[in-house]
C-alpha cells in the first residue's frame, strides 16, 4: 500500500513539473510572439529591398512570410490588446510557480518518511485546485512542445525516477 502512494506521489511530482515548465514555456513563447509578429516583417522587408539581385522564387517566399506575420501582427488578441497579453502572461507565470511550489512539497515529502495518505490527498487536493485554475489557461501546443525539450535541462528530474 506505501508503494502504491509513493508511486501516485511521484506521478504527481512528474504531472507539477511539466504543468509548471508548460505554463512557464506558454508564457515565454507569448512574450516571443509579441516581438515576432513585428519584427518578422520588418527584417523580411529590408532583406528584400537590399538584395535586389535575388530569385524569384525567393523574393516570392519571402515577400509571403512576411504578409504572414504581418496579418499575424493585425489579428494577434496578443498584439492587439496588449492589457490583455500582459495579464495572460502574469497569469501562465502565477500558474507556474503554483505548481513549482507544488512541486518541492511533492520532493520534501517524498525525501521524508513513508508517504502517508493523508499526505497524498493533500497534494491530490492541491493539483485539481490548480488543474480547476488552469481550466481557462491552457498550454499552449509551443509552450507544451518546448518544455517538454527543455525540461531535463532546466529542471532536476533524477529524483523521480530514482524513486
């Protein structure tokens, strides 16, 4: 029965700290995106004005990419209403760090005695209320894909398996 617990415990461990890398990595990315969608066009545009001399097919390429991001730039909620783009931003940060502090309890108890199962319903307590905060702040599919690259790096994840 204490395997069963400490195994959920460090299933838990595992789900705070790809909710946190996530939210951390969906922020970042709407920050990027903000500078992105403007400066993207305004780069293409100059390399096409400097290199006269180029393809066609390249000059065509390019000319698109930059009416991709410009149309981006027009339509973006993110760029357009950027009240609104901040807030999310500290939103996904807020989030993050929830489940990062979820997550150092999660490694304090497991680093202790056996788990209890009181212990492990109050971090299974714990994510549904912030699974319930995250209903309306969802990762992002860059933000999920980019943590999931970057998380072995940033985050020290040995402690689950060894466990």
């Amino acid at each position: 029965m204490a395997l069963d617990r400490r195994e959920n415990l460090m299933k838990y461990a595992e789900e705070t700290a790809y909710s946190s890398k996530g939210h951390f990595k969906t922020a970042d990315f709407a920050k990027i995106s903000l500078r992105l969608y403007i400066t993207i066009p305004i780069v293409l545009s100059i390399i096409l004005i400097v290199y006269v001399s180029m393809p066609q097919w390249a000059s065509r390429f390019l000319s698109c990419m930059s009416i991709i991001f410009s149309f981006l730039a027009l339509t973006s909620p993110m760029v357009s209403n950027q009240d609104r783009a901040h807030k999310i931003i500290e939103d996904h940060m807020s989030l993050g760090n929830a489940y990062l502090e979820l997550h150092k309890e999660i490694r304090n108890i497991a680093s202790g005695e056996p788990v209890t199962s009181e212990q492990l319903d109050g971090v299974a307590k714990k994510i549904s209320e912030l699974d319930r905060r995250s209903k309306d702040l969802r990762i992002g599919f860059v933000g999920r894909l980019w943590s999931r690259c970057r998380i072995n790096k940033e985050m020290d994840l040995d402690w689950i398996k060894a466990n």
